[in-house]
C-alpha cells in the first residue's frame, strides 16, 4: 500500500491539543519531503506543513506558532502537533508526500479533527 495512513484526529475543545500520526510506507517516504494538508468543509484541501528529508520545516500562517512538524525516518512516521487549536482548524487532515501531493495522487483517507467553540 502506497496510500498514507493518517490517525490521531478527534473532537476537542477550542484551546486544546491534538497529536496527528502519518504511517507511510518506506518508498513513499524516505528521502521525500512531506506535508500536512487539510480540507474544511465546503473548501479546497490546503496546505498546513511541511518537513524536508533533512529536518527542516514550514508552516503556513495560520498554524505557524501552534502546530509543530516531525518526522521519525526510522519508523516512516511522520507526526503534526497541533496546540491552541481553534475551530477554524476544523478539518479532514491529510498527509503525502509533497511530490505526490503536487501530482494529486496517493492522498490517503485522512483523519477528522473537529475543535468546538
């Protein structure tokens, strides 16, 4: 199985923490860039994080500060800590390969993370 396999997700309320796990699969994701994504209801997927092969990351403004990217190359996991959360982080998260999730393939079934106000 090629496909990621998100978990982690949940309800939470709005201040809370929630920790993502990505399990992927070695050819998917050694010496590949990765990345979180999610989709809001009624929106277009977007991107939240990312962390290069060698450690370094990314966050997109809304998450800079609060959420936290990690990789454990030997176990192919790739975790999202996410910390303060707010309702508008309500979302399907995802996790792929930045090279595939630019060609739109290999998306996984994500994991529902739902934040009450």
């Amino acid at each position: 199985q090629v496909q990621p396999v998100e978990s982690g997700g949940g309800l939470v309320q709005a201040g809370g923490s929630l920790r993502l796990s990505c399990a992927a699969s070695r050819s998917l994701f050694s010496s590949n860039d990765m990345g979180w994504y999610r989709q809001a209801p009624g929106k277009q997927r977007e991107w939240v994080a990312t962390i290069t092969s060698s450690g370094s990351t990314n966050y997109a403004d809304s998450v800079k500060g609060r959420f936290t990217i990690s990789r454990d190359n030997a176990k192919t996991t790739m975790y999202l800590q996410m910390n303060n959360l707010k309702p508008e982080d309500t979302a399907v998260y995802y996790c792929n390969a930045v090279y595939y999730a630019a060609l739109n393939t290999y998306w996984g079934q994500g994991t529902q993370v739902t934040v009450s106000s």
